[in-house]
C-alpha cells in the first residue's frame, strides 16, 4: 500500500489570521481567570495590531510564497482588506472598552467573538475558493448574529439577532446554491480555474446563473437594495460597539469576496452580463438608502440608511469593472473605515442606556457641552458628505471618475444627485450641534472615556490626512489589484 502523501501547508502565508485566532483563544481562556474584562480588550487589541504589522512585513519578503495551497493567497488585494479589517476591529475595540463599561455590558464574549468574526472577514478577503468563502462567511456571520443579541436585557437587541440570523440564513443558502450551480458548470469551486474554463468556452449560461444567486448572499452582506431590510432594525437594536464593527467589516468582506470572484472567475467575457445587475443594485442602494435616511430622527438609525447608501457609492467602482474601479472601491473602503466608525464612535460616547442619547434633538448644543465630540462628529459628516478637502471627498471622486472611464457617466450622476441629498441629513446634525441650544434640564457632558478619545482621535486623524495627502493609500489600493 502506497504512503499517503501529505501536501506542503505554508501555514506562513497564513500568519496575520492565525495571530488574530490565538488571541481569541487566549482571551477566550483568561476570561475564565480574569475579573477585569476591560484588560482583555487590550490584549484584543494588541493581538489585532501585530496581525497588521505581520501582514505589512510579509508584504517586503522578496521570494516569499504568499498561498496556502490553492484556497488562499494573502496577496496585496488580501492583504489592504486585512488593513480594512484591522482598522475597523482595532477602533471597534477602543470604543467598546468605554462604551460597554457604561452601558453594563463589559464581557470578555465580546472581545472573542469580534477576534473571530474578524478572522472570517481575513478569510473571505484571502480566499480564492469559493467553499472557503462560505467557510469565512459563516465564521464571521455566526459572530456578529451573537454580537448583535448581545444586550439580553433588552428586547431590541435580542430582535436585532434574531432578525440578522434569520436574514443571514437565507442569504446564506443562495449563496451556497451559486456555489454548487457554479460547480456543477465548471467542475470548480476555484475561482481561478472557474475563469479559465469558462473563459474556454464552458457552460456559461448555467454559471451566470450560480453568480446571480452568489450575488444575492453578497448583496444581503454589504446591505445593497432590496435585501437590506435588516439594516436598520439591526443596527439600531445592536448595541453601538457592535454596530460600530458591523457597519464597516461585514461590508468590506462582502465586497472582498465579490470582487475577487467577479474580477476572476467572471471577467473579462461575461463583465458585460453582470455589469447591468450592479448598475441596478447601486442606483437603488444609494438612491432608497439616502431617501430613507432623509426621514430620520434618531442619528444611529440615520447612520444605518446612510450606511446602505455608502454600500451603493461602492458598487458604482465595482460596476466599472475595470482596474480603476477596483482600486477606487478598496481606497473609498478604506476612508469608509475611519469616517463611519468614528461616527458611531461619537454616537456611542453619548449613548446611556435604552437609545437615550441617540435621538437628533439630544444633539442640540453639543459643540457647548463636548466641543471635541462636536469638532470631531462635524469632521466624520463632512467626510462622509464629500466635501473637500476631507478622505470622503477623494474616495467618492475616484469612483465617480471611475464610472465616467468606463462610459457609465450617467450613473456617476445620479451618484453626484445622491451625495447632494446626502447633505441635507448630515448637516442636519451638523446643524443641532452647533445652532440650536441645548435643551432644558441637559448637563454638560462628564467626559470621554481615555479608550473612546484615543479612537475618535485617530479616526479623526486619518480622515483629514488621508484627505490632505491620499497619495500613499490609492497607491496601496491600486498595488492590492490582485498583485
């Protein structure tokens, strides 16, 4: 009987996700010996900083093989998302180590489930196999449904878990339907050797089909319309650290994953089949998102809408499907990460208990009773608005150019129509901040938790340096275009 020859496992390539499932071991362990659960967020978050710097070595090795057999690679598209991801898990841990003690929610369950939900997102972003795709997906869906019910006190977010994993189960089981429609056209699950076959003439038909149910677990991730129902309600109803999380890391790995599967197994011959599908998804999610956001009164359900429309922002680069439409998604993904986490940051640092602190009026007169909340919620809107010379600026520049390039000028209009109604809500806040005075019986702010200062500064930071000097982050994005 012939020996059973095991494969070579470059378990290397691998590094920056294995740090981040250790340290969710480890913490998972020292929260049976720990009282202090605020000291596992910081061990959190060391652990999540050394998987980014790891990352960014591996990067500099000359020679280095960077797959781990043929369902992963940590290329530089792999390893910008894993930025994304890290930025996104490192302010989310800064805001919770404030924002939980207040609110009575300081658990170390929190910190493992974030660790390992950001282990699947890495997963979706490494991923050139569309079963390990599922496999990242599942791992991180499974966390953020528990994040979500987090709060078991309250009803609200015991629904937002419910509802996210009842959705999620069905966005789930298109997606793996795709897959094996996709299979059963190709004899694949690679995304790579899925190009090459269909580029060779196999059974097209069939695999578009399988795409357009991939795209519907893809759309119900980065909450594109119409399977964005779940946005607002679950948002809302989760407590603000986890929304804090879930708004920019389950969206970036839903487009990390899409656009590796579109760009490889589905382009260049079939770019012209799903290209009309995207069009439509982006001029209904950015259109129905800053639509419903206009009718807002609570600033966190706000934030939600405002959420789905930046998702279609998004898909008007990936709709391009060109190189520069690409890379135009990954640096506004980027600035994406910065800008919407430090505003769910400033909604968290006012937030008590029940949603109080949440409500549009509760702004009034903030700039009198927290001039740095004020100062730094304006930087983060703005942003987001696209006003020069601010991140959010550059990156809606770059995917609207992006479009006109590849002859959908229109469709960069209706995104330039849509970020000026965009404008009216955000400065509607902008506006209770800084003209209307406060209302009777409110007292000065106490003050802002060390943790919560340090994320609102960094975001604040990044947002208006990234804006004053994006070069270095669109050469990143643009280097991350599979290479």
């Amino acid at each position: 009987m012939a020996a059973i020859e095991i494969p070579p496992l470059n378990f290397a390539a691998l590094l920056p996700l294995l740090i981040v499932v250790f340290t969710g071991l480890a913490v998972l362990i020292l929260d049976l010996f720990i009282a202090d659960k605020r000291s596992l967020g910081w061990i959190s978050l060391i652990g999540v900083l050394l998987a980014g710097v790891a990352g960014s070595m591996q990067q500099g090795l000359a020679g280095f093989n960077p797959a781990f057999q043929s369902v992963a690679i940590v290329d530089g598209y792999a390893h910008f998302f894993n930025l994304i991801f890290v930025v996104a898990a490192a302010l989310s841990i800064l805001v919770a180590l404030g924002y939980l003690g207040r609110v009575g929610l300081q658990k170390g369950e929190y910190y493992v489930l974030l660790l390992f939900s950001t282990a699947g997102m890495m997963v979706m972003a490494a991923a050139t196999d569309l079963m390990v795709v599922f496999l990242g997906l599942e791992t991180m869906s499974i966390a953020l449904y528990i994040m979500a019910a987090l709060d078991r006190k309250r009803q609200t977010s015991g629904e937002a878990g419910v509802k996210y994993f009842l959705m999620g189960s069905f966005s789930s089981a298109f997606f793996l339907y795709g897959v094996a429609l996709v299979y059963g056209a190709t004899g694949s699950t690679n995304v790579n050797t899925i190009g090459q076959v269909l580029s060779g003439g196999g059974q097209g038909p069939l695999a578009l089909l399988g795409l357009g149910l991939m795209l519907i677990g893809f759309a119900f991730k980065v909450a594109a319309v119409p399977f964005q129902w779940w946005t607002p309600d679950v948002y809302h109803g989760a407590p603000t650290a986890v929304t804090t999380f879930m708004s920019v890391g389950a969206k970036a790995a839903g487009f990390a994953a899409m656009i590796r599967v579109l760009m490889v197994s589905f382009s260049p011959a079939f770019t012209l089949n799903w290209q009309p599908a995207l069009v439509v998804l982006a001029v209904l999610t950015m259109t129905l998102g800053n639509i419903a956001a206009l009718a807002q009164k609570d600033v966190k359900r706000m934030l939600a809408y405002s959420s789905i429309a930046h998702a279609g922002y998004i898909f008007v680069g990936v709709a391009a499907g060109t190189a520069e439409g690409v890379s135009a998604a990954l640096f506004y993904l980027m600035v994406y990460a910065f800008m919407n986490t430090g505003a769910f940051a400033v909604v968290g640092a006012l937030e008590k208990k029940n949603h109080i602190g949440t409500k549009l009026s509760e702004y009034a007169g903030l700039h009198g009773r927290s001039p740095w909340l004020a100062a730094a919620m304006a930087v983060f809107l703005f942003s987001l608005t696209g006003f020069p010379p601010l991140a959010g600026f550059w990156g809606k520049l770059y995917l609207f150019r992006a479009a006109v390039n590849a002859n959908l000028t229109w469709l960069a209009v209706v995104a330039v129509i849509n970020s000026g109604v965009a404008v009216y809500y955000y400065f509607g806040v902008i506006v209770q901040m800084y003209m209307k005075p406060a209302e009777d019986g409110q007292a000065a702010f106490p003050g802002i938790n060390i943790a919560t200062k340090l994320a609102l500064t960094v975001a604040a930071a990044a947002t208006v340096l990234i804006g004053l000097a994006p070069g270095s982050i669109i050469a990143m994005a643009i280097s991350g275009i599979f290479g």
